[in-house]
C-alpha cells in the first residue's frame, strides 16, 4: 500500500506513458516535462496507453518507490488530455481513479466535519 505520511500532493500524468519506463524514466519525465521535483514528498502517477496499467513515483528518504497496479479486467477512467499536461488531485481522488471511478463521479459522500456527538 502506498506511504501517505508526508505526502503533500498527487501529481496525474494526463493521456499516456510508456509503461516500459522505470524509476530513472519516470523522473526525467517529472523533471524535464512537467517541471517538477521527483525528490518532494508527492506522488506521480502516470497510466498506459490501454488504460489497465498504473505506475506511481515516490520519493522516500533515501531512495525511490515505483508501485504498479495491473488490471486484470476493465480499464481506468484516466485524463486524456495531453502527455505534457499533469493535474493535481487530493489523495481520495486518487482512490477513485484506482478504484475504477471517474474524476467527476458524484457516487461519494462529501466529507462531514462533526464536533460533537448528538
């Protein structure tokens, strides 16, 4: 499971990567095409072209985590706008992408900030 501790934002690779790409590949893409630190305390996360693979970047401490997620059926509902094009979503947003749902589902509970027990 992923390391949440620390992370300060999740970064979507919009359209399509080449999932043949490793950690090295990952970076210089977060580097050099979205102008961003590989080394802060975000998650990176770029899907394929058929849509039923993910890869996440981490960085932690002393080294890199790159976590893969392969559907065995279906396909990820993913941004497709274009490859140099990233957007910023909230971690739960995240979990819907990964769980199959839409950005723009509207299945959820909104988040409810209670005070006191009735």
């Amino acid at each position: 499971m992923l390391n949440r501790s620390g992370v300060i934002k999740v970064y979507l690779a919009c359209g399509s990567t080449d999932m043949r790409k490793q950690i090295d590949g990952l970076a210089a893409i977060v580097q050099e095409c979205f102008s961003l630190d590989p080394f802060s305390s975000c998650l990176f996360v770029f899907c394929n072209k058929n849509r039923d693979r993910v890869k996440i970047l981490q960085w932690n401490h002393n080294g890199f985590w790159l976590h893969l997620l392969r559907l065995e059926k279906g396909k990820f509902q993913w941004p497709k706008e274009g490859n140099s094009h990233t957007i910023t979503v909230g971690y739960r947003e995240l979990n819907w992408l990964l769980d199959g749902l839409s950005l723009e589902q509207n299945q959820a509970h909104k988040k409810v900030t209670a005070s006191a027990v009735i």
